[in-house]
C-alpha cells in the first residue's frame, strides 16, 4: 500500500512534538514543591512573627509556622504561591488524562475529585472563610485513601517503595491530628509549631508520593501537531 503524502503533511509529521508521560509527572513535582518552599521561605522571612500567631498563643510560644499561615495570608508569598499552583494545575489534570489513558476510570475519576478538594483548601485559605478551607482540607486527606490504594493496585512498579511511602502519609496522620486537638481543645502553648512540622511534612510526602509513580506512564506519549 502506497502512502502519498503532500507537502503540509511532511510539514505537519516534521513537526509532531511528543513528550514522555514521566516528564508531566516531573514537571508537577517541580512546580509543586518550589511554590511550597518558596512560600514557606517567603513567610518566615517577611512575616515571622505574623505567621506564627495563632488564635491563642504567639511568639515565642509559638516559633514555626503552618501550611494555611505560610500560604494564605500575606503578600507576596501568597501571590507567588498561587501563580506557581496555577501552573502546576496543567501537569497534574493531565496526569488524570494519563490515568484515564491506561484504564485507571476509577483512579482517574477519584485524583480528578481530590484535586477540586486542593485547590479550594489551596485558594480559599482559613482566613478567607474557615469551614469551607477546613473542608476542601478534610475532603483532599479523606480521598487520599482510596486515591493511594487504586494508585497501588493499578501501578506495578516499585511496590516496596510506594508502600512504605504511603503508610509513612497515613502513620503521620496521627500526631498531626493529636498536635491539632492540643491546639484547638486544648489550647496548650507550643502545640500548633509542633502541629505545623508534621503538616508540611504530609506536604512533602504527598509530592512526592506523586513523584514515585513517574515510571508507570514512561510508555505514554502526549503529542500534539504544530502546523505552520
């Protein structure tokens, strides 16, 4: 069978841009991790004091900031922030596709779920409207669950690792939630710092839980067709 192809077509081929699927993963780790550090470096350099006051105690009773404080309150780390999320929304619906792609329906339909609970505790923050931050917050580590197992059992690769990744998110999940009740209960001194580490550290993992799985989509090639 012959193929004759035309001169745009040669043009349109010549100029097919294909980008491995692992790269969309990297590039949501990247984009995720700076617009966290960055903000929580911007924070604690602008606003130290501001940031680690809570509703009950202040400096030097309280010394480190949270997530929501880091993130939400002032300029420009709030800024910042959010236009690095923005951009990392793009890598991370198209990890959704990808799922989707490879006949994860579940998985896909579940991170795609998860992600609308992020970006509303992300871009309404507790000092915007409190229940309904705490709400995006709750919903996001609630479907984390079934996100991490369908993850698991629909991806083979390194098993070992990405088990002991996702019980470290679900171990951390107990002193975070006993340092938030001798927070908000309690009201005991020092209680929201120590809260605060265990928080960026589910943070820190939750990327990077993300990041483990860039192998399973290498055999994905997102295209597209420049025609000039």
């Amino acid at each position: 069978m012959s193929l004759n192809l035309t001169l745009k077509d040669k043009v349109i081929i010549k100029n097919h841009i294909k980008i491995n699927g692992k790269y969309v993963i990297y590039l949501h780790t990247t984009l995720a991790l700076v617009s966290f550090i960055t903000a929580g470096i911007l924070a604690m350099h602008l606003h130290y004091y501001k940031v680690t006051k809570n509703a009950f105690h202040s400096y030097p009773n309280e010394w480190f900031p949270s997530v929501s404080a880091s993130i939400g309150d002032h300029f420009p780390e709030r800024n910042i922030f959010h236009i690095f999320i923005a951009l990392c929304s793009f890598p991370r619906f198209l990890i959704h596709i990808m799922q989707l792609s490879k006949g994860f329906e579940s998985l896909s339909i579940v991170g795609f779920i998860r992600t609308v609970f992020c970006g509303t505790f992300i871009y309404v923050t507790s000092s915007d409207h409190h229940d309904v931050h705490d709400i995006g917050m709750i919903g996001y580590i609630i479907l984390t669950i079934p996100y991490y197992i369908l993850n698991y059992k629909a991806n083979k690769a390194s098993f070992k690792l990405k088990k002991i990744m996702h019980s470290m998110f679900f171990i951390t999940l107990i002193p975070l939630i006993y340092w938030y009740i001798q927070h908000a209960v309690k009201r005991r001194a020092g209680a929201y710092s120590i809260y605060a580490y265990f928080e960026w550290s589910l943070i820190l993992q939750d990327v990077l839980n993300d990041h483990w799985y860039a192998n399973d989509y290498k055999d994905i090639a997102l295209g597209c067709m420049v025609d000039h």
